[in-house]
C-alpha cells in the first residue's frame, strides 16, 4: 500500500505538472498572438484612415467644390495636419502631375508607376517601395539606406462617373516601425520579443535583424525543433484591387518564452517528491493499523472472495472524477458536432451501420433521409457566418423536436442533415411512404420562419431518401444514394424530396465519365459558333458567341449537358478563359476589315466565373495580350451571377466597365432582381428571354412581361433585345411594344466563323 500511495501521488502531481505546462504553453502562444492581433489592428486601422482621407479628398475635386488654387494648399495642409505623408499629387489621365505637396514632381509624367495605373482601375494600397521620382528629394535614413514608402491612390471622375485622373499619396514606411515600437514597449514586462512582416509571397518587408531565415517559408522550416514560439496574423486589404496582403509574425526565443514552464517543472518535481512520501507514509500507517487486521480476519474465515471485492471497492482512490470529465468529454469531441450538439459523422457511420445490420437481421426496411438547406451559401455570403452557424443550430433544434427521441439525427457537412427512420416494415411501398410522411412534416415545419439573434428569416430545404433493403450495401454507398437523391430533388426546384433509384447510380457513372472526357477535350474538342443579332433594319450588329463540344464519339455535345459539369468541376475557369480569348483575337482581326469591324462579341460569362477574385485582372490582361478593342466585348451575366455578393459584383462591373467594356443582363425575367441593386449597375443592355419570346402571340402573361421588361429598360435608359425570335409575327409585335434589336432563327442559327461574316 506504501508503494500504491507513492505511484497515487507521482501520478496525481504529474496530471497537474502537465495540465499546468499546457497551460502556460498556450498563454505565452496567446501573449504573442495579442501583440500580433494588436500589431495588425491598428496597421489595418491606419491603412484605411489614410485611404479614407485620400478618397474624401477626391470626392471634393470629383464635386468640383474646390478650385484649380485651393489644391495645392488642400494637399500640403493635410501633409502638414500628418506628418506620416510624404508626398500627396493630383495627375491628369495621361499621368502628368498637376498640383503636389511641396512642388514636388510638379509637371511630371507618372504614368509608369504601378500606384497610378492601378488607382485608374479602383481605389489601391500598395507594398513598401523605394522611391524612384522622389528620390532626389528625400534624405536616406539614418543608416543610410534610402527611404521607402507605402502608395495609397484612387481614381478622379467626373460628372459621368469616368477617370479623369488620379489622387495619390506616399506615406513613410518608418511610420510601421513605430506601430511595431509602441506595441512591444506597450508590454506588461520586459520579453526578447522580435517583430518581423513578411509580403503576400513570403519575403520579409521588415526585420529586426539579418540572419533570422531567408523568408517566411524558410522561418517555418527551421523552427522545427521548436526554437522559437510564434504567432501570426495576416493585414488583408482596405480596398479590393490593392493585392496588400501582410503577414505579422511575433517570435520569442523559447528558452525565454518558457521560462515560466522550467521553474512550474522544478516546484512540481519538489511537490511530486513531498506529496508521494506524504501518501506512502500516510498509506503504510493506514496498512498497519487498519488493513492488516481486515486480512488477518479475511484469512481466518477464509473469505478470500469477499475480501477480493472489498478491496476492489476500497481502491477507488480520490481524484478519478477529473479523469472522467476529461474522457467525456474527450468523448463528446469526437462523437459530437460542436456547433449543434448532434452526432457527427463519425459516430453516425457507426448509427447507419447499426441500422443496416438489424434491417437485415429483422427484414424491416429503414430509410436515410438527406436534408439540404436550399440557398445557403448565398444566405451565408451574405448574411455572414455568424448568421450562417444561427442558421445551422435553429435547424438542428427544429428537426429534433421533430423527430422521435430515439432517432438518429446527425449533421455531417456543413449544411447537411441525415436522419435514419428505422422499424418500416417489410413492405416496400410500405416503408417508402412512411418515411416520405416523416420528409414531408421535415419539410413543412421550413414554411415557419426561424427568429435568428440578426432577426427572422425564412428558408427551404430538399430532401434525398434512400430505403435501406435488407441486402448488404456499405454505409458509404447508403449515404452515396441518399446524396443523389438529395441532388435529383435540387434538380427539381428545390424544395423537394427525391427517392433513389437505381437510373441515378447510372446517371452518376454517365456524369463521371463526362467528366473526364470534358476534361480531356478542353480546349482541342472545343468550338465557337456565332449566331447573329440584328437591328429593326435587319443589319447585323454582332453576335453572340456559343461553346459547343464536339465529342469525338457523341458528336456535338448539348451545353445543357456539359456547362453544369463544367460549372460543377471548375472546368469552367478553363472554357470561359478560352471562349474570351478567341473572341478577343477575332475582334482584333476584324478591326482591320472596314465590312466587319463595326461588330459586337457578346460572350457569357458563368456567375462561378465572374465571382474569382482574378476575373478582373484576367480580362484585363487577355484585352493587353491580344490588343483587342474592349468597346467591342460585350460581357452576358445571368441573374444568377448576381446571386451571390451583390456589392463584389457592382465593383467587379465598373472595373470593368472602365476598360471599355459593355454589359447585357441575360435570361432576364426568369430569375430575381432586385430594381434597388440593377439600377446601380453599369448595364447597357437588358435581354429578352426566348421562354416569354415563344408564346408572345397567344399568351397575354408574356405579352404583359415582355412589355415591362422594355418599359423598365427605357426608364433605365438601357437597350432591350429579344433572344429566341423565329417568327415575323414575334418580330413584328416585339416592334410594336418597342424592342427594337433581335436574335433567333429568324435572323440565323448559330454558325461557323465563316458562315456568319456572308451574312453581314
């Protein structure tokens, strides 16, 4: 027992020296991670203060509110009122400085710079540089190196929202080492903390001394052992087109950083040794007086049994609760959701098998039930994650209030729920309408608002239903089913509940295989077709361009079919990227035919696509490498495209619009807009969709919203054309409610290159 007691108390104290290590591990990691936080707040901070300062004074020359004289001493009073300014200048569009601080570069041409041309494109923030123009100008620091800055710039305009020219500014870059210097002297003791700044690519933009690693990358690698304890914290950008993107790394020596943790291991080792001879001492006296006349008496009648459960019972020493604890909830980690409290997807694999495994003992079917929250991603983007995990754990509590206590209810990925109904039936039918009743009560109770902490909203979900048969199947391929069947009622409008069948499993082989023959054909297997569009005279004013994939055993490939995979798959970075590439060179081609350079490229762009954060920069450097005229490029959104971050997409529009380009609103009327948000955007044209098209003659609902959707773009003061016009009598009433601009068979099918330049 002296032996039990000093093991007891070796272990007890080694519990505590190790929670307490962990402890003062992660609070000198948390001590780092605030000073970098801190670090990163008021860089941030700073950052847009001086964009916003920048950007206000553009507004008052944009509002013409101040004259040609009062500039210069704008600029130079707002140099005086922070000295963190090196240089403010007003350029005209060709770059040529027209008012600075100081006089400063007055007069000359900066339109090679890097802040100027890309502040023609948008507000920009850009990485520390050294001077160039302004060199000869400015003293080198103290040890001699020259000066360097950070460029803050945005656009002019005038009264019809064009550039006209640009506002910038150069700030000192020593104004970082003083944000980096008051928040280590800020510290609450003296610490060898060392602050280092590292660029978007890993090279440091500031360090306290040579010799630390080469860059970022390097940094990690050769803290493998554990050398210093680091944190970090990223500066992201105060405008969109600015690409800053820093990353603040605090490190501290280890020795130092756990110095706390030595001198807890040198108390504890002092207190394991005094508490383990406490115990053995306290242990052998208890032995001696108390244990050995129970043996003795044990011994005596022979009891060995009895004895053997009183000293099983006895042994349960103190201090076991904590370990419980920690097991539970070691336990809840790994079984649990963290954010709804239901089974995760590890523990519900184990329920499903389970399920699997007693229908095929009893032959009564049960079922897996898929729930998809219709539309989240877009309630996530732009409601926010916050909202989005209020929304996660509402739906959680509703299902579960609907659902018997004993049921399975698991959320597995993200927005998805799968409940197992078990105990059907042996009838199929039987069990297949008991388990759409239990869907379709899921589905209703989504028609009662959920009251969120942001406020009361509403949403939709669909449901896929798979009927677990007592044939043995994986619990993978049981969760499969249910997911396809969950895609097939998305399919059907959402909203929905889809019960598997075995065409599903064959159509997702098909889709499989699409997929790699889709991407084995991009590009060689693709072609552009062109189908003309004309005006009320019949001239041809352009044409839409269309991607067609000519599969080498299919044939020419619906787009139906392949757009989706390709939207699915990513692939349609790719084709889109190609598709605006050649219409690019064909416009570049045509500009030297006197017969055909007039012409207009219409391209559609998918919302995927248009929602990369490149999509700008990309076009932009397409329109550069082929030299094609952008007032030539007409770009075709889809109401869904604007589904997602409406304030992202307006930006990405009048970037865009800026370079010359054009916009037409496609299938408008078959999806949701919002009048608040299209009359903000630079749209210059609204189209038609062929399905109010075909019945315009016979059906007084079509005629009603084709003559609003012409009504509404005339008050817009954007151009309105109809797709999918066949007929002269669609032709003529189109005139008649004042469409004047036309596509369809009527004018042409979609054609090969050649065949559509004879038609003009």
């Amino acid at each position: 027992m002296g032996v039990l007691g000093l093991v007891f108390g070796l272990l007890l104290t080694g519990i505590i020296g190790w929670r307490t290590e962990r402890d003062l591990r992660a609070a000198a990691h948390d001590g780092l991670y605030s000073i970098a936080s801190r670090i990163a707040h008021r860089l941030n901070e700073d950052l847009a203060n001086r964009h916003r300062e920048v950007a206000m004074m553009a507004d008052l020359l944009n509002s013409k509110l101040l004259s040609p004289d009062s500039i210069g001493q704008m600029i130079d009073g707002l140099k005086g009122r922070q000295p963190v300014y090196a240089w403010i200048g007003v350029a005209d569009r060709q770059g040529v400085v027209l008012a600075a601080t100081d006089g400063l570069l007055l007069g000359q041409n900066v339109s090679k710079r890097p802040w100027f041309n890309m502040a023609l494109l948008g507000g920009f923030v850009g990485d520390p540089h050294e001077a160039k123009l302004l060199a000869p100008h400015m003293k080198p620091g103290a040890n001699g190196e020259p000066t360097r800055f950070v460029d803050v710039a945005v656009p002019l305009l005038d009264q019809n929202q064009q550039v006209v020219g640009v506002l910038g500014a150069h700030l000192y870059w020593d104004w970082v080492n003083s944000v980096v210097r008051n928040s280590i002297d800020q510290l609450d003791r003296l610490r060898s903390v060392e602050v280092l700044i590292a660029h978007k690519n890993g090279h440091w933009l500031l360090t306290p001394r040579q010799g630390i690693a080469a860059d970022l990358s390097a940094l990690k690698a050769g803290n493998a052992n554990g050398e210093y304890v680091m944190a970090r914290e990223r500066v992201s950008p105060v405008v969109s087109t600015s690409g800053l993107d820093w990353t603040i790394v605090v490190m501290e020596d280890a020795k130092y950083a756990h110095a706390a943790i030595r001198e807890s291991r040198t108390f504890m080792l002092l207190f394991a040794a005094a508490l383990a001879g406490t115990f053995a001492a306290l242990t052998w006296v208890v032995g001696g007086k108390v244990a050995q006349p129970i043996v003795k008496l044990a011994r005596a009648t022979q009891n060995q049994a009895a004895f053997a459960d009183y000293a099983k019972e006895s042994s349960q020493g103190e201090g076991t609760d904590e370990t419980r604890a920690l097991g539970q909830f070691m336990h809840q980690l790994a079984h649990y959701d963290s954010l709804t409290g239901l089974s995760n997807r590890k523990e519900f694999t184990d329920r499903i098998g389970q399920a699997m495994a007693r229908t095929a003992s009893t032959h009564s079917h049960s079922a897996l039930l898929l729930l998809n929250i219709d539309n989240f991603g877009i309630f996530n983007n732009i409601k926010g994650y916050e909202a989005g995990d209020q929304m996660l754990i509402a739906v959680a509590q509703r299902l579960r209030g609907l659902l018997e206590e004993d049921t399975a209810l698991s959320r597995i990925n993200g927005d998805e729920f799968v409940i197992v109904l078990e105990g059907l039936g042996r009838e199929t039918a039987h069990a297949v309408a008991q388990a759409q009743a239990v869907a379709n009560r899921l589905l209703l109770s989504f028609d009662t608002p959920f009251a969120l902490e942001i406020g009361t909203y509403s949403t939709h979900a669909s449901i896929g239903l798979y009927l677990i048969t007592p044939e043995p199947r994986r619990v993978s391929d049981a969760i499969l089913y249910a997911e396809l069947a969950m895609r097939e009622a998305k399919r059907l409008g959402r909203n929905q509940i889809a019960v598997f069948t075995d065409s599903m499993h064959a159509q997702l082989a098909a889709q499989v295989k699409l997929k790699e023959d889709l991407t084995a054909g991009i590009p060689s297997q693709l072609v552009l077709l062109y189908q003309p569009q004309v005006d009320r005279e019949g001239k041809v004013e352009g044409a839409e361009l269309l991607v067609r994939w000519r599969h080498p055993e299919k044939g020419l490939v619906s787009p139906a079919l392949f757009i989706p995979v390709a939207e699915e798959t990513g692939l349609i970075m790719s084709v889109g990227r190609w598709v605006m590439e050649n219409a690019c060179q064909q416009i570049k081609r045509w500009e030297g035919d006197p017969r055909l350079q007039h012409l207009l490229l219409s391209v559609n762009v998918s919302a995927r696509e248009f929602a990369s954060k490149d999509y700008v920069s990309r076009v932009g450097s397409i329109l550069a490498e082929t030299g094609a005229n952008p007032a030539r490029l007409k770009l075709e959104l889809t109401e869904s495209a604007l589904a997602t971050d409406i304030e992202d997409v307006i930006s990405k529009m009048y970037q865009l619009k800026q370079m010359g380009l054009t916009f037409s609103l496609d299938d408008f009327g078959t999806g949701f807009s919002s009048l608040s948000y299209l009359r903000r955007m630079p749209i210059d044209q609204l189209k038609i969709d062929q399905s109010f098209v075909r019945n315009l003659a016979s059906d007084h609902n079509d005629a009603s919203i084709v003559r609003t959707i012409i009504s509404l773009g005339q008050n817009l003061g954007v151009e309105v054309i109809a797709e999918g016009v066949e007929e002269w009598s669609q032709r003529a009433l189109l005139e008649q409610l004042g469409c004047i601009h036309y596509q369809g068979y009527l004018y042409g099918k979609p054609m090969p290159l050649i065949e559509f330049e004879n038609t003009v």
